[in-house]
C-alpha cells in the first residue's frame, strides 16, 4: 500500500501536466506565431516609455538618412536623445528632442536647439517610431508568413525569433525612405515575457541602392521619463 498511493500520485501529477499543456479539444495552448505578435505589440503600446535605438551598420554611398538613432521614446509622444546622420557627405550625432510633433535639434556647427523637419535629412519623427498605428508595433500585426525560429538564451531570458515578410508600405510609415511598393524581410525577437525586443528589417530603403538592414532594439519597458520642448 506504501508503495501504490506514491504511483497514484506521480500518475494524477503526470496528468495534471499533459491537461496544462494543451487545449480542451486536445491540441497544444501554445500561441501560434500571430497571437504572439498581437500581444508583443499590445505590450509596446501600453508601457509608459521604452529605451529605443535604431541602426543599420552602413548607408549606401551618396545617400542621405539615419545610421542611427539612440533615446528614450514615451506615448506623449515624445523623444530624447541622438540621431546619427549621414546628410550631404557630412556625417555626425545630433541631439535630438521630439514632443508632441515638433521635433528640435541641435544641428552641427550650433548650439541651440531649433525646430527641424525630419524629412529633409531622409530621417523619421523619432517619437513616432512607438506609434501604436504607424511605428514599429504595426509592423507586428502587418507581418505576413511568420514562423516562429529558434530560441535562444540571453543570460536569464530565453528569446524566441520569428521570421515573416512586411509590405512596404508597413516599412515607409518608420523609415520614410523605405521603398513603399516593396516587400521586405523581418526577424522579431521576443524575449520571455513576450515583449518585443528587436526587429530586424531587410530590402530597399534607399531607391536604385542595394538592400540593407535596419534593426530596431528596445529595452527597459516602463521607463518613466518627463519629456519637455527645450
């Protein structure tokens, strides 16, 4: 009798398990590539504020746009921190602040901040890039064939890839220079809690150059930062 009662309950242990790991009709609860994406955008868009940075690790020769972007980016909306451009052969850092639409900058040779056009550096609104509608969330949702790939473990974390193909004109609403009637090739890595932590997208951003990539990183969800207009 000492030895039946542990079997019964290692047993009703055992069914207990396989019930948690699949659905009522019996088939797997595990998310499927899609819901994965809905709630990893669903998290982006309701945090307080994010750490973002943006780069590709060289523009194509005679362009001009951004290398990269590194900042604090809330849903004021709002941003501050630093744009690396390549503009007219110079390139350089520029400190950026972006509240409510209006985007500031301290441009090389001055001290001052003064407002800017984005555009006219081939650069996006920095504070848009968290967007629920137009930033890098709606990529999420636009993405189209995802598979989810491997998983792999950064430090205490485990990050899940998934891989699938954005429209251009998904693209175009981030990177104004991306070319709108394109397909472009996209990696989301999502870490443990199911948020996202990067977004790697590859194709033509720059019309008549070769493909490049941009990747998008965040880290240190609900980050609480005031943002003001300098």
């Amino acid at each position: 009798m000492t030895m039946v009662r542990p079997l019964i309950a290692a047993a009703l242990a055992a069914v207990l398990l396989t019930t948690g790991c699949s659905s009522e009709d019996g088939g797997s609860t595990q998310v499927t590539p899609e819901q994965a994406m809905a709630d990893a955008k669903k998290a982006l868009d309701e945090t307080s504020g994010v750490h973002l940075e943006l780069v590709t690790p060289a523009l194509p020769e005679g362009v001009s746009g951004v290398v990269k972007a590194d900042g604090i980016a809330n849903h004021q909306p709002a941003f501050e921190g630093s744009i690396d451009l390549v503009y007219s052969g110079f390139t350089g850092n520029v400190p950026v602040i972006s509240v409510d639409g209006v985007v500031y900058a301290i441009l090389p040779f001055t001290d001052k901040y003064a407002e800017v056009i984005p555009a006219d550096y081939g650069a996006p609104d920095p504070a848009a890039l968290i967007d629920p509608d137009t930033g890098v969330s709606s990529w999420l949702t636009a993405a189209t064939g995802l598979e989810e790939g491997n998983q792999v473990r950064d430090g205490g974390d485990v990050l899940t890839s998934y891989h699938g193909k954005l429209p251009g004109s998904a693209v175009v609403a981030v990177i104004p220079s991306a070319d709108a009637s394109g397909d472009f090739d996209a990696t989301f890595t999502l870490d443990g809690d199911g948020r996202l932590r990067s977004a790697s997208v590859t194709g033509v951003f720059y019309k008549g150059k070769p493909s490049l990539t941009y990747v998008v990183t965040i880290t240190e969800y609900a980050t609480e930062k005031d943002i003001s207009a300098p």
